[in-house]
C-alpha cells in the first residue's frame, strides 16, 4: 500500500475516527467520504480487476464507474458512496466478487 499522497485535506481539524484497511490502521475524518479520505492518506490500490489482477482506485467519485469496490464489514460496498464511521474493517474485496475486467 503507497503511503504518500498527492491529495490533501482542506479541513484538518474534523474529529478523526479509527478504522482498517486491509489491516493497516488509519485516522479518517469522520462523516467524510470514504473513497476520497482513502485517497488523502495514500491507499493504494483500492481493488484488484478479477481477469489480469490490474490495480483500480476511485475514478469517477460518484457511484458510476464501480472501481472504488472495497469490502466494509463483509459486505462489497463504493467508497465513495459511503460516509467515514468508526471500526470499520475495510479490505479489498475477493477477486470473484467483481464483475468487471
């Protein structure tokens, strides 16, 4: 997982919460979006493509494109459609849940 990021955050002052990403623990903005806090602390890749194994990350940051599918809690969720909560056990998601290449 890359650690640096070319996004940063405008407010840095939001209360911050504990979650996991493929076990590694971060401090998010609470009540943010998901795929776009990930991204300013430098999570990459969000998923693999199921046929080659290609890295994806959020594209289109609007529940379009599906390549910010992550697994929250054992469900298959886009980052970006969902908001920042504590403890979330967030991983990337098994290569056969995926429906595209």
């Amino acid at each position: 997982m890359k650690t640096d990021s070319e996004f940063c955050l405008i407010d840095e002052t939001s209360h911050r919460v504990t979650v996991r990403f493929e076990g590694q623990e971060l401090n998010l903005r609470e009540g943010e979006n998901l795929a776009a806090e990930l991204l300013a602390m430098g999570v990459a890749p969000f998923r693999r493509t199921p046929v080659s194994g290609a890295p994806r990350n959020p594209f289109c940051m609007m529940g379009a494109c599906f390549d910010c599918l992550v697994e929250i809690d054992g469900a298959t969720r886009q980052a970006c459609m969902v908001e920042v909560t504590e403890n979330m056990e967030i991983t990337m998601p098994s290569v056969n849940e995926n429906s595209d290449a």
